[in-house]
C-alpha cells in the first residue's frame, strides 16, 4: 500500500488514491478540492501545505522524509514520503504529486 496524491498550486486534492483515503477517514471523491488542513486539520494541512509550495517554488523534489499522522482509526502511521513538482505545458511548476 502507499498514499499517492496530486494537488493544483493552492494545495487542493486535484487526485487521490483509495488507500489514502481510508487512512483519512474520507473519500478520493470527497477529497478532490478540499486542502490537506481541510482534511487533516489545521496544524498538520499547513505543515503539508507549506511542504508543498516548496516543491512548486524550487521546482525541485523534496526527497523522502520521515512523517507520523494518526488515521482515522486512531492507529499512527509512519511514511517516508516524497514530493514532487507538476507542470503544466509552459514548464511552471503547477501543482505537486505526494508519495
């Protein structure tokens, strides 16, 4: 199993996968436009969310670190996870894929 998602340049899901979704306690569907802080809660969205623009600003992957997020069963889970910069056709950085 592994969490995959992608978000557009405002850090609002654009995709994400069943497994992740489970984990959340949400849907891929009900997931898609919302961000992570909208999800996942305050703290932890803008934790996400500023990872995010970094990818998108630097137009660089952030290599794996190291993560803990409680799911919705309460049980913590540990990830290394990446991140990555999408583009669009003019080569700007427009959005970011997670795993």
């Amino acid at each position: 199993p592994a969490i995959v998602n992608a978000k557009d340049g405002a850090s609002r899901y654009l995709f994400m996968n069943s497994y992740q979704a489970r984990i959340y306690g949400t849907t891929p569907e009900a997931a898609v436009g919302r961000t992570p802080a909208e999800v996942l809660g305050a703290a932890y969205g803008e934790r996400i969310a500023a990872l995010d623009r970094l990818a998108m600003e630097s137009g660089a992957a952030i290599p794996f670190y190291e993560e803990s997020y409680p799911g919705a069963d309460g049980a913590v889970r540990h990830w290394l996870t990446t991140k990555v910069p999408l583009f669009g056709a003019d080569g700007k950085a427009m959005g970011v894929a997670t795993i």
